[in-house]
C-alpha cells in the first residue's frame, strides 16, 4: 500500500509521512522529500515492518499489524491502538487523554507487510585442506606456522616454507633476502648431488670417477664415461679410447676428440645440501622447482 490510514479509518496520508494525532491531517518529516526512499519500523517478529512513524502492533491472529502512529499504545482487544500517552478505553470506543483535555476516537491497525530481505550475493570460497578454513575467491590457503590456515591474497600462489610468506604462481620463495624469484632464473641450474669414487673423494653429478696416473681419483665429465688406459682422459660411453690418435673411436667410423680428466673434489670441501645431495666447493644450494637441489656456481 501506497497510502498510510490515519486514526478512525476515515483518512490516510501519504507513505512517507504521518498522520497527525487527531487523525485529520499529514505531517512530513524534515528533509523527506518524495523521493526519498521511505524508512520502515521492523517489527519483534524480525520478518514484519511497519511504515516510519507507525508502530507494531500484535492482531488476533497472532500476525503483527501497524498502527498509523508513533510510539502508539497497543490496545487489549488487538484490533486497535492509540497515540502516544494515551489510555484505550475499549468500553466507549475512544482514546483517554491523561490531562483529560479531549477524547480521541480509537485507531485501527493494518497488517504489516514482510520485510524484504537484501538479494544474496553469491560468494565463491576455495575451501583449505583441512576442510574446515575457507579463504576468498582469487586467494590461496597456506599453512601457517601454526599449523592453521591463513589466505594468500594471490590465486594458485606458492606458500613459503616460513608459514608466513606466499609468492606469486611461477615464482620461488627466496627467504634469505625476501623476496621471489623467477622459476627462469633455477631452472639452468645443473641438478645437485655428487659421485662418490670411495669414501673421501667424489665427482660432480654428471660425471664418471677414474684413476689418474698419480693413483688418486680425477673426474671425467661425462655420464658413464669410458677411462682411458693412460689414466689422463676419457671417453662417452659407447666409445673406446684411442691413445695413437688421441680421439675416441665409435664402432662405425665415427671419431671424438677424447677429454682430459680433472681432479676429483676431496668430500670434505663439499657443500652439503641435506645429508645425500652436496655440491662442489664454492658453488651454493639452490632448491629447483622440481623439489630437488641445484647447484649455483
């Protein structure tokens, strides 16, 4: 309803404004123009309302009504109602001014209307693998040193091992100087790891252990190399060592210049990743994207 019915259900106003106390005319609120949306009362139910300057009232069947005044006195029979101040007096169908300056004749109650929830907004959440802790669309759940999960405002992120860092997706976390840096930059990196020849000498990874003539272990580097008889170079596998011409030879023709063999590394110099992987002295641990160690020279 558009209008608001006024006290003896002869007159109405306006929704928006009010009727005065004696049923007979609007009154406006300051600053309520036509446009403005109009306000409403809800009423205890928390589903019903009522119009601004109107009042909850309870009907008999049990539904709440609105009557057409502020602060109204709810009358007994849960049909009627009266101003502010004023007394119900069913009996002769009025209202009692407690000054007793005028009688004002009894006002009727409409039903009030349902209050119209907001619309709901659909939120998506990425659910954490605790199944409990949700985080906002666009973000990602990494644990927390606390072993709770916390958001990182950056979807498909990389969580950093400290549970409190993230860094962007195609990107590792550099705790040692705060910042993230590019899957690129590791991915060259030659894989970490060593080459045992006996308990206390090892080559790098990629290479082949063999005898120098000194008796000591040097370091071919080939993979799965072929040691040549002089215990000076060395060969790619599937190649034999040729010492008259200096080359390796491929059965078929084909010739290779043979390598010379470098010293192996003492393992104590080594730089230790965990306990299985190191790289050589001088060079640092890197962790590649792949999870396992490289080495930067």
């Amino acid at each position: 309803p558009q209008g608001v019915p006024c006290a003896g259900g002869r007159h109405c106003c306006p929704r928006g404004s009010r009727c005065s106390a004696d049923g007979k005319s609007c009154i406006t609120s300051p600053g309520m123009g036509g446009a403005a949306p109009p306000r409403a009362v809800p009423c205890p139910d928390g589903r019903s309302e009522c119009p601004d300057d109107a009042t909850c009232c309870m009907t008999t069947n049990g539904t709440w009504g609105c009557c057409p005044m502020p602060q109204a006195s709810c009358c007994a029979d849960k049909v009627h109602c009266c101003p502010h101040t004023t007394i119900c007096d069913l009996a002769h169908g009025r209202c009692l001014s407690p000054t007793g300056d005028g009688d004002i004749p009894l006002g009727t109650a409409f039903p009030a209307w349902k209050r119209q929830p907001p619309a709901p907004v659909a939120l998506h959440e990425v659910l954490c693998p605790d199944g409990h802790s949700a985080c906002p669309d666009g973000a990602t759940c990494c644990q927390l040193s606390s072993a709770q999960y916390g958001c990182c405002p950056l979807q498909n992120a990389v969580c950093c091992s400290d549970g409190q860092h993230c860094c962007p997706q195609g990107t590792v976390c550099d705790l040692e100087r705060s910042t993230c840096t590019s899957e690129r930059s590791l991915a060259s990196l030659p894989k970490a790891g060593d080459v045992k020849c006996d308990e206390e000498t090892s080559c790098p990874d990629g290479n082949t252990c063999c005898l120098l003539t000194s008796g000591a272990w040097g370091c071919c580097p080939l993979e799965e190399a072929v040691c040549c008889p002089d215990h000076v170079h060395c060969c790619p596998q599937g190649y034999t060592c040729d010492p008259v011409g200096g080359s390796c030879l491929q059965e078929g023709g084909g010739r290779l210049p043979w390598v010379q063999k470098t010293p192996a590394l003492t393992r104590g110099k080594d730089v230790q990743c965990d306990k299985e992987r190191s790289c050589p002295d001088g060079n640092t641990c890197c962790r590649l994207s792949s999870g396992t160690w490289g080495c930067c020279p």
